[in-house]
C-alpha cells in the first residue's frame, strides 16, 4: 500500500509516549469504525490514517467518539444504591451522626466494586477498557492512577472534555477536566508527558490545593484506550520501550510491532519511565522518552 493514499494526518512528539500512545489509540478507533484502517509513522512528527473510506477524517473519529456511550459495568443498581449512601451518610455527618455498621459495611462493599470496575466504549466501537485488570498486560506498572481512584469515572470525565478537532493538531487542545456531577476539577493521568509536571517540578501537588491542571484531553484518553491492546511490560529497571513503526499496519500486527517482534518495520525506539506525582508515589506520570535515531530503509 502506498503511504500516499493516506487520507488523515496528525500531528505527534514521537519522543512523548502519552501522544505514541495516542496515535495507537486513534488507530484501535479507526479501524472499530471504518474496518481495515492502515496507520502508521510517515515522520518522527507525523502519524497517518488510511481507511477505505475517503470521507473519513479526524473530525468524523472525534464526533463519533463524543457520542458515544461510555458505560461502567457495575450494575445500574448498585451504582443507585451507593450514591444514596454516600448522600445519606453525607448529611448525617453534618449532623454529627453516621451511618448504621450495616450500612457503612455495604457502602465500602459497592464503593469497592465501583473502584476496580470497568468500561465499555458502546456502538460504533464495542470496546471492552479493562487493561489495569489484565494479568499479562502487567497493570501494576502501567497505572497512573492511584488504587483508591474509581477509573470509569475518571474516564467519563476525560470523554465529556473531549472537543471536536478538525485539523491535525488533535494533541494540542488542552481543558480542564471537570467531574459531571459537581464540577469539581480533577488531576490528569498524566499519560501526556508533555504537559503534566510532576510535585517535584511544581513544588508542590497542585491537585491537593485544589488547583486545576489542564491537559492534553484527547492524549489522555486515547492513550487509556491504546493501552488495551498496545500495553508494554517494564524492563528490569523499571523502562519501557515502544517501537515506532513506518509501514502501514492493523491495530493488530501494530501492537505486535511496538514490542519489538516485527524488527524489520521498526524506524525508531523510545524508552521511559514513570514519575511519582506525589511524595507516596500513589500517582504517576509518564516520563518523555529517550529516541533513538530514525531509520528510514
């Protein structure tokens, strides 16, 4: 296939794992949504799209993903159920009174399950977002996110910041994630290694402030996304290596190829680490990543 029949092109710092991982979740997306996408790196600045349908755009992705339903798989009635708790116990406490130990026994128990639950991406994409949970993906490692976090609802907070892009400059729009349910800013995954410092850059962690970060939206969630399929394992000292490849390929063989088994289509390597965010290392953040040079033939 001739990297001339490209038709969407984005722009990428191949040397900032979160958009690496951003174009490999644009191309998870596309080929859900117009199947058979080819995607790859035409530059060390430049990643492209090639789909059968030549209407498609990154414009037509970022709507179809904005309407989109993204679901928790906790039952409906459990999350009703715990949000009259956490109410109910939040008006005794103003109260000087608590909840019952039957009750507060029951809220950990559902607050629980809504932490470490999962979710769905509805129609056009069906896509199953539960990588932190897979044993081979080794999640421990990748997570950002702190173990008390309840990441759908982090997730859907990232989807409803999510603007339409019509240009190929996706990664450089930036907003502040806010709660849906009381607009409450809240800290990025920090997946953008480009954007989000660290406690240790700043002198301090700005979210315990209550001071509200922007981010690159669309990194963020496209990198939680890619993450499903293009996870990578750390090496002994704790750094990972992606491979940059230069040939058009499915998300399928794509994923094969950025942990290295498809050497010959490798035009360059990034390796990183992650940061801690705070002085408990509960937060992290991708760190940018050192590149090797780029191989054209």
């Amino acid at each position: 296939m001739s990297h001339a029949k490209a038709n969407i092109t984005v722009n990428v710092d191949v040397t900032n794992p979160g958009q690496f991982f951003a174009c490999c979740g644009l191309l998870e997306l596309a080929d859900r949504l117009w199947p058979g996408a080819d995607g790859w790196f035409e530059a060390i600045d430049k990643f492209v799209l090639w789909t059968e349908d030549r209407a498609a755009s990154v414009e037509l992705l970022c709507k179809n993903v904005i309407d989109s339903a993204l679901t928790p798989l906790l039952p409906t009635d459990d999350l009703k159920q715990l949000d009259e708790l956490n109410k109910r116990k939040s008006d005794l406490k103003q109260r000087k009174k608590s909840l019952s130990m039957i009750d507060e026994k029951e809220r950990k128990r559902l607050n629980s399950k809504r932490i470490v639950s999962v979710f769905h991406l509805k129609s056009p994409f069906k896509l199953r977002v539960d990588w932190w949970l897979v044993e081979n993906c080794d999640a421990d490692h990748l997570k950002t996110w702190a173990g008390q976090q309840a990441i759908t609802g982090l997730a859907d907070a990232i989807k409803a910041a999510l603007p339409v892009v019509s240009g190929n400059a996706i990664f450089e729009i930036e907003k502040v994630v806010r709660r849906q349910s009381n607009g409450e800013a809240v800290a990025p995954l920090s997946f953008d290694a480009g954007r989000v410092g660290t406690a240790q850059d700043f002198g301090y962690s700005p979210d315990k402030i209550g001071q509200a970060i922007t981010c690159s939206v669309w990194v963020e969630f496209l990198t939680l996304i890619a993450l499903q399929r293009f996870a990578l394992k750390p090496d002994s000292n704790g750094f990972f290596t992606y491979r940059v490849w230069n040939e058009p390929l499915p998300a399928s063989v794509a994923a094969i190829a950025v942990q290295g088994h498809l050497r010959q289509l490798t035009a360059c390597a990034g390796r990183f680490r992650l940061a801690g965010r705070d002085s408990g290392n509960r937060y992290k953040a991708f760190q940018q990543a050192n590149l090797t040079e780029w191989r054209t033939t």
